[in-house]
C-alpha cells in the first residue's frame, strides 16, 4: 500500500494483476484482500473481473472509510470488515463463507500504509516529532511509548534485536531506562535523538537512519505484525481452493522470511524419501509462482519510493488441503 502525495499508487499493480488473473475469471471467484487500506489493488482487480466478489479486512477504521468509499462504485460485490488478518476464518465463516477450500484468490500487501506514515499524529514516522503511539488500529489500547515506558529492559532488548534486527539493542535500552526514570517518553522527537546519540557515527553513515530498526520493532510489537502473519499465512493458504493463488507483498525481511517458509513447507511433496513413487495426497500442495522475491523495477521505484523494499511471493494451490 503506498501513495504518492493524495494519489495512491498500488505496489506492482500489473504484477498482481497479471498473477491472479487466472484464478479470478469464474463466475463465483472470492478473493479476500486481507490488508485492504486504500484499497488501490482491490478496485484494480474488481475492475479487471466484472464477476468477483471481494472480501477487505483492515485494522484502521480510517482505510476501511476512505477505501469504502473508493470501492462503492462496484456495490454489493464488495463485502468490508473491520479485523486483522489472522481473524480470517472467523471473518469467512460470520460471511456464510467456507473456511477451507473456498477462496480463489488472497492479497497480502503488509506492513504500514502510506496513509498512516503521512499522518504525523499517528507517530509511524521517524521524520516528523508526533506522539509515540504507531498504533495501526487506533481502537486497540497499546501504544509505542507504553512499551518504551513500561517494559523491562530485558524484554526491550528482545524486541529491538528480534524486530527491529537492531545490533546496538542493549546500547539503545540502557538510555531508554535512564531517561524513562528521569521522565516517561511522550514524543518521537526525543527518542530519534537518543537515538542518534545511542547509535554509533560509523554506523549511521551505513545503516541507514539511526531511528529506522527501533522504530519497526516497537511498530512491529505494538501492532502484532508477526505473531498474527504466523497464524493468517495456514488460514488463508487453507482458505485457498484448487487453483486458487494466493499473492505477499512484503516490506521488509522478517515478514519475507515467514512467506518464504510458509509457500516453501507446502510446495514439497510429503512422501518419505525413499519411496519410489508419489504416494497418493501426498503431493506438493502448492506450485510456486516466483522464483525467489520478484522486486519493482528501477521505473517504479522512482514513481513510488516505497516500492523500493517491495519482496512479492506467490503461489497457487494444486492439491486440497490436508
């Protein structure tokens, strides 16, 4: 999900059309866009099959306004639910949907959207002083400088080394707890100058922004990201019928990792080694269909920076579910 000041410029748009395209053209095609935010990729993919019904989940209330109001023009086909993405089957079933062997198609395009990165109040972005909150449902009660300001530095190291991949965690989380004694964390502002300071100059000319891999890993943390990626890739590749394709758009390499596993695990046949023959349902359940992360190109890139990080994986279901 991107945009590009009031535009909003889906991630390989073409790409993810071009991949489902095969599984979308019947009359009874679902597909569910499991990160719906503005919806650019669902209105695309509604436009381009004339038959499809779209299920969008989204945790902001906002994206599921604003893309409500982009998707209206394709009417009763499009069905709009306020949930995180491993709510699925609960959210296929309350639908009168089948939780298993139904779909035709699912998106995932993950991470946090452009429009709650350029909302400054939302605390997303390194750039802009805000409040520390980076929720991305803002009726949830955690927030980021809950987390700074009230979890053991043991358990702050974790997340920044686990989330965030942050080599100077311990660093870091010594200067967090110094400063939290002497005042709670309230703003962005004043963590990216620990920070700067915590983080050593060498670094900072390579690494990029001393502020990026703390601030993924408290976004990370405070919304569940990976936690509910675990549980929401076995839902909907279970969800997913015979022909059905299922299309990731990661952004950065934890969720990429979990992908990769996940599509991995079910593209291998199950039958013991040794065994000469295939042994019935036990087969690959999935056929790849990238090989490796397909990435935007250098055109894209420039017309959409955020398409910079783009890792796409997909996959199509060629045997049911065990």
């Amino acid at each position: 999900m991107s945009e590009n000041g009031t535009a909003h410029v889906p991630v390989l748009l073409d790409r993810v059309l071009a991949l489902f395209a095969p599984a979308l053209d019947t009359p009874d095609a679902i597909l569910v866009d499991a990160t719906l935010g503005l919806g650019g990729h669902a209105d695309a993919l509604l436009a381009a099959h004339p038959a499809l019904t779209l299920v969008g989940l989204d945790r902001d209330p906002e994206a599921l306004d604003r893309s409500g109001t982009r998707l209206a023009r394709h009417g009763d086909r499009v069905h709009l639910v306020h949930a995180v993405y491993d709510e699925l089957p609960d959210v296929l079933t309350r639908l009168g949907i089948a939780a298993r062997g139904s779909l035709a198609g699912v998106l995932m395009d993950l991470g946090v959207s452009s429009m709650q990165l350029d909302v400054a109040a939302r605390g997303f972005a390194y750039a802009h002083d805000a409040p520390l909150d980076m929720r991305m449902d803002q009726t949830a009660s955690l927030t980021a400088a809950e987390v700074l300001n009230t979890y053991p530095p043991g358990e702050l190291v974790r997340i920044l080394r686990e989330y965030g991949e942050e080599r100077f965690a311990k660093r870091i989380v010594d200067r967090v707890v110094r400063e939290r004694a002497r005042a709670p964390f309230t703003n962005s502002g004043r963590l990216v100058e620990l920070l700067y300071e915590a983080v050593p100059a060498a670094s900072r000319r390579t690494g990029g922004h001393p502020a990026k891999r703390t601030f993924q890993a408290l976004r990370i943390e405070v919304n569940g990201e990976l936690d509910a990626l675990r549980a929401a890739l076995p839902a909907a590749l279970d969800a997913l019928r015979v022909g059905g394709r299922i299309v990731v758009e990661s952004y950065q390499s934890l969720e990429d990792r979990l992908v990769k596993q996940s599509l991995a695990a079910l593209a291998k046949s199950r039958t013991p080694p040794g065994v000469p023959v295939e042994l019935p349902g036990h087969g690959p359940q999935l056929k790849l269909l990238t090989r490796g992360a397909e990435q935007a190109d250098e055109q894209e890139t420039e017309h959409n920076p955020r398409a910079a990080s783009v890792r796409l994986r997909a996959a199509e279901r060629i045997l049911e579910a065990a």
